[in-house]
C-alpha cells in the first residue's frame, strides 16, 4: 500500500527525515531501515561523490585498452601486472555503484500527481520505491555496476580453448565499449538531480571551469586508449595477412597463428621461422615499399609507441586525443578503410561538439569571475565622457576618479544592499548583526545599549565610504545621519557660528562618531520636520569607511525603544560627545577667568582698604598734630570732629566704586525664550549656550 509522506519536498539539514508519528508512539529505526529525503543533506553529499566516483570509473574502463603490448619480435602479449591494477581500482569502483543502487531503494521519491503545486510529497513505501525504482533506472544501473571486464579477462578468456592475444583483445574491448555507453549515460540523470538538490554542479567559477576541462580531457583520454588498440589491432592484422602468405607448401618453415603470440617466443620452431620470415619488414611503417595501408596508426609505430612503457605510452595517447579532438580531426591522416574513417568522422563530430561546449562553459565561466570588472570600466568611461561633457575642473575630475577608485576597492562592484534585500528579514538580522555589531560596540556610547536595541540599529545601519579631503558636513548644514567611523581619520572643527578669533578641531579616529545633533533631535517627543543644523565642519583626513544611520531611522529607533531615554544613556552620549566636551571645556575655561578674575578684584580691594584703613589714618593723624602746633589747644575738639568726618566721606566712596565695579563684572544669565524657532529640547540634554569671552574682557 502506497503512503504519501506529510512532509513538503525540502532540504533539511538533518541525515534522514522520519516521517510523521506521534511522538510518544515513535520507536527507534534500524537505520537500513529507515528511507533517505532525496532533498536532505546526506543523499546530495552522496550524490557527489558518486558523481566523483562515476568519473573515476569511465577514467578506468579505457586503461583495459593498453593491456595488449607488443612484447617481442611479431608477437603480442597480455599486460598482466597493468590488468591486475586496474582490476582493482574497476572493483572498487563497481563497489559504489553497488551502494548507489541500494540506496535507490531506500530513497522516497517524489508522487507524480502531486507536483501540481510546490514541490509534491513524498513516497516514503518502502515497496513503492522498489516497484519505481525498477520500473524506471534499475535496468541502466545494472548494467552499468555488472563486472564484465573482469570476468571476461579473469575466467572467460582463460577458459576457451587455445586462446590468443588477438581474441582477448577484441573481446575486451567490445566488453568495455559495450559497458561505458550506460555509464557514460548515468551522468545525465546524476548530474539533473544535484541541480535540483544544490542548485549547481560547482559552486565557484573556477570549479565550475575545471569540472568542463576535466570532461574534455576525459573525453581525449577515451579517444586516445581507443586509438592505442586500434593501432595494435592493426598491426596484429598486418602479421595475420603476412603470416597468411607464408602458410602455404613452398615456404618453409611454414608460419602458424600461434607464432604471433609471445607465448610461443621459446619454441624452436618459431625461432627457425623468425630467420626467414617477411612479416617483419614487410609490417614495417618506416618501409616505404609496403603495401599494407596503417593510416592514421602509423605514429604508433614510427614513434614506438606500442612497444613503450605504460606512462610513455599513456601520455603519448593521451596527447594524441587531446590535439585530434581540439583540431576537428584535421591532422589525421586516414586510409580508405572503412572502419578508420568512421572512427575520424566520430573524432571530428565529437571533436567539434565538445571543444565547442568547452569554449563556450569556460568562457560563460571565467566572463562571470570578470564580469563586475567589465562593468566597473564601463561605468568609469562614462564617468569619464560625463566630466569632459561638462567640463569639470581638473581637481573635481580628480577626486572623483580617487572616489571611483576606492569605491571599487573597498566593494569590488557588489551591491550589498541589493543582496541582503532579497534575504528573509530574519537572515537579514542575523547578517547584520554578525557585520555591524562588533563595530557599534567600538563606539563607546553604543556599548551602554542592551542587544534588542543594539539590534535595531545594527539593522538599520548603511555602508559609507569617503575619500581623503571630503566634507562630510559643514558648519549650518543641516544634519542628515550620524556616522560612526571603522577606518580612517576626520577633522571636526567649529568657529562657533563664525565667531571671530575663535576656533575648535578635534580628530575623529576609528569608534567615534559625529552628527550627534541628530541623536538630540530624536528624542525630542515632538520635534519638528526641519533637521538639525551642524554645529561643526566635518572632514575626512584619509580615505574613511564608517557606517551611516540616517535621520529617519534614528527617530524610528528613538520612538520605539524608549531605553534611548534613560539617563545612564544620556549621560554616556554627553561624556563621549565632542561637541559637550568642547561646551564643557569653553565653560570650564570661562569659569576659570572669572575665578581668575574675582580673585584679582578680591585682592585690589583688600590692598585698597589697607591703603584707606592704615595710611590715610597716619596722614590724618599726622595733618592733626600739625594743626595743633599751630593754631594752639584752642579748637582741638573741632579739629578732631572734621577728621573723623573726612574718614567716614572716604570709606562712603570706596564702597560705592566697589559697588559700581560689581555691577559692571556681573555677567546676565541668558533666559531661553519658549516662543523661539528652535527646537524644544528636555532640560536634561538641552545645549548650553556657548561662552562669551568677549564680556570678560
């Protein structure tokens, strides 16, 4: 009974899926029980390395093309060492072919009539599998895992009566033919559903252009091993008919099949028939006056090829396949035999059709590793006819080349914004958190802030890119976002709204940040639409990476998370802000002259009173005692009544020139005016007003 799985056609990350129980009734399943999710991660893991092995394999199956050799004077003879080794690795290989079946059996497979919408279910019968299965890919899959080359060369040829190296070399290589067109077809299939699971066979350029190439030599190495037995078959054919003419009463010694085999290079008889014997030279390529036609198989022999060993002769043909199939079949010269000129019309179809396929996946390949690239210089042309089109100046012209430049750079033309808004919002958190996070906790200010906020920000946060001697604000502009600097330098200077002979600048460096006026402006419940104006001149010292967060995403953040309100928060922003700390410094600098100021004052009116109390007494007392001596004792009791009045007169105007003097000092407190134009900040972060030093003067 066939059972449809609850579960939509996905790929979870899991090894296998259980399909739907109950918890509580579900049990333990054996795991050669259990039935594999075509879309989970272990079948698509599988399916690439079987794709791998199935490389492998077609790689092997041509090496039983050089196990006929040349061992001797007209003979051949089997490679026994080369059989045993790729016997081995075909073993092996067959071995996976084996579990790739059984795993075909225990793999669900997606209903038919439930792919109308989604991606169907599954079918997770184990019997309904089966029966699928061996209604659809058993057959070409049997075929392709059957041993045949093995048990052909190890038991059949063995097995028959008198054989010859002739006879085990046309068997193999109908055997291997035979088998390699149904592995040379499983690719097809394999290779369809890796697309569907992963979405791609490679997943970089590179690989994808090697995986192309790595084909292509595949196929040069299948056309070279064919050639190789191809040629031996034809020089065995060039002994046959030389040995055909010997066998005849007038020669003697007469010459048998069995000579051409190297099995037979210890009987006397051959050695007797080897002294008078024409195959020899009459087999032999270099011999112009031959009759006999080796076609495109005489490099074979003229080269000695055949009689070379394994890796001279391996990479020989190898060679030989690489340039017939790149060139079309140009450089081959063939005889009119009809069995190698169809072998050159299959070099130069297949030749045409796969160099072709190569040029244009390596060239779709590499153009995608090149092509932002090309964009990024065709972009730069334009900008280039633009300038010249407007007739910019030359320094203009130049720094937009520089911001081009490191443009390009520092994001080598990828457009992130682009790729994260095609990303599930939740994905989208996550990067952003994992990119900006660590650099707005560089920001000291940010560092207070608990993750759920810091998360809002991170998100909301942009790439921004500035190049050397660029103003990223000027003092009265109207601030737009905060920036918070991860590379390179600013300048942040101020003249306190043009001020005369006054000046401010400070260094911004990687964790500070600037536009703070805007973080104010936020977290006003009802601040106005107009932004803020600067209070400051920003300008990049050096090429300067920061992230920007724009004025419509802090008030967003502002009005959501109420946590921006606190007065631990307000006070970090007041204590790493420049610009309070240049408020702060101005009035410490101002409280410092008036102190300054007061203390002098103190000091003039203690050596004053001193002056008044001490030594116009003493002249006082003196002018009296002269008076006295000359006007006699008579009025020295109206004399001494005038003194003391003229001592109460001088204290009476020193006290109204110190308090005149205080007057005048007294610096008036500025009062806010309510019905102002500007913006009504909370007392607890409203900017104090900057300090006159014109008034202490």
């Amino acid at each position: 009974m066939m059972m449809h799985g609850s579960h939509p056609f996905s790929a979870p990350s899991s090894r296998f899926r259980h399909f739907s129980k109950p918890l509580s009734l579900r049990k333990k399943i054996p795991w050669w029980y259990q039935i594999l999710d075509p879309g989970s991660e272990f079948v698509a893991r599988w399916n690439h390395i079987f794709l791998f092995t199935s490389l492998v394999a077609l790689f092997i199956d041509p090496l039983y093309f050089y196990l006929p050799v040349i061992g001797g004077s007209a003979c051949m003879e089997i490679d026994v060492g080369l059989g045993i080794l790729v016997t081995f690795f075909r073993t092996v290989a067959d071995f996976f072919y084996v579990l790739h079946m059984i795993m075909k059996f225990r793999t669900a497979y997606v209903a038919p009539s439930s792919r109308v919408f989604g991606r169907g279910e599954l079918v997770t019968d184990p019997w309904a599998i089966a029966v699928h299965y061996l209604r659809t890919d058993f057959l070409i899959d049997l075929l392709a895992t059957l041993p045949l080359p093995q048990i052909v060369i190890w038991f059949v040829i063995p097995a028959v009566k008198n054989p010859t190296v002739a006879h085990a070399n046309h068997t193999l290589s109908l055997i291997v033919l035979i088998q390699y067109i149904p592995r040379f077809f499983l690719l097809f299939p394999l290779n369809r559903r890796i697309v569907k699971t992963t979405g791609v066979i490679a997943k970089t350029a590179w690989a994808g252009a090697a995986y192309n190439l790595l084909l292509y030599i595949l196929a040069s190495h299948v056309v070279g091993a064919s050639w190789y037995v191809l040629s031996i078959q034809r020089q065995y054919q060039c002994w046959k008919e030389e040995c055909q003419k010997e066998t005849n009463g007038t020669h003697s010694p007469s010459c048998k099949p069995s000579f051409l085999d190297c099995s037979s290079l210890s009987n006397p008889e051959r050695r007797y028939w080897m002294q008078d014997t024409q195959v020899l030279t009459g087999c032999d390529p270099l011999n112009e006056g031959i009759k006999f036609e080796f076609g495109m198989f005489t490099d074979a022999f003229t080269s000695e090829v055949a009689s070379s060993h394994f890796i001279e002769k391996y990479f020989y043909c190898l060679w030989w396949g690489l340039k017939s199939l790149s060139s079309y079949g140009q450089n081959i010269g063939a005889s009119t035999l009809n069995g190698e000129t169809v072998f050159g019309i299959l070099i130069c179809t297949g030749g045409l059709v796969l160099f072709s396929h190569l040029i244009g996946q390596m060239q779709s390949y590499l153009q995608s590793t090149s092509a932002r690239l090309e964009e990024w210089r065709v972009r730069r042309r334009d900008t280039e006819e633009w300038m010249r089109h407007r007739q910019l100046p030359p320094e203009l012209q130049e720094r937009v080349r520089r911001f081009v430049q490191y443009k390009w750079i520092a994001t080598r033309g990828v457009d992130e914004e682009s790729i994260l808004q095609d990303l599930p919002l939740d994905l989208r958190r996550q990067i952003q958190r994992h990119l900006c996070l660590a650099l707005v906790r560089r920001v000291p200010f940010f560092a207070q802030m608990d993750d759920q906020l810091l998360d809002a920000i991170c998100e909301r946060l942009v790439s921004s890119l500035n190049t050397k001697e660029t103003y990223v604000v000027r003092e009265g502009d109207p601030v737009n976002e905060m920036l918070f600097i991860i590379r390179g330098q600013l300048e942040s200077s101020t003249t306190d709204g043009g001020r005369l002979g006054f000046f401010n600048s400070i260094t911004l460096r990687p964790g500070d940040f600037c536009g703070e006026e805007l973080l104010t402006w936020a977290l006003v419940p009802n601040s106005s639409l107009n932004l803020p104006c600067s209070t400051r001149t920003v300008k990049s010292l050096t090429e300067v990476e920061a992230f920007a967060l724009q004025a419509e995403d802090l008030k967003f953040v502002a009005s959501q998370f109420k946590r921006l309100h606190s007065k631990k928060l307000q006070q970090a922003f007041r204590y790493y802000s420049h610009q309070w700390r240049t408020w702060g410094t101005c009035y410490m600098q101002v409280a410092w002259r008036r102190y300054k100021k007061r203390k002098m004052a103190m000091e003039l009116a203690r050596q004053e009173d001193y002056y008044y109390s001490y030594v116009l007494d003493q002249d006082n007392n003196e002018t009296l005692a002269d008076y006295e001596d000359t006007n006699g004792g008579k009025s020295s009791a109206m004399d001494a009544h005038n003194v003391q009045h003229l001592g109460a007169t001088v204290l009476a105007s020193k006290f109204a020139a110190n308090t005149r003097r205080g007057v005048n000092q007294k610096v008036a407190i500025p009062v806010l005016d309510p019905d102002a134009n500007s913006l009504k900040m909370p007392k607890k972060l409203f900017k104090p007003e900057d300090p006159d030093f014109s008034a202490d003067y």
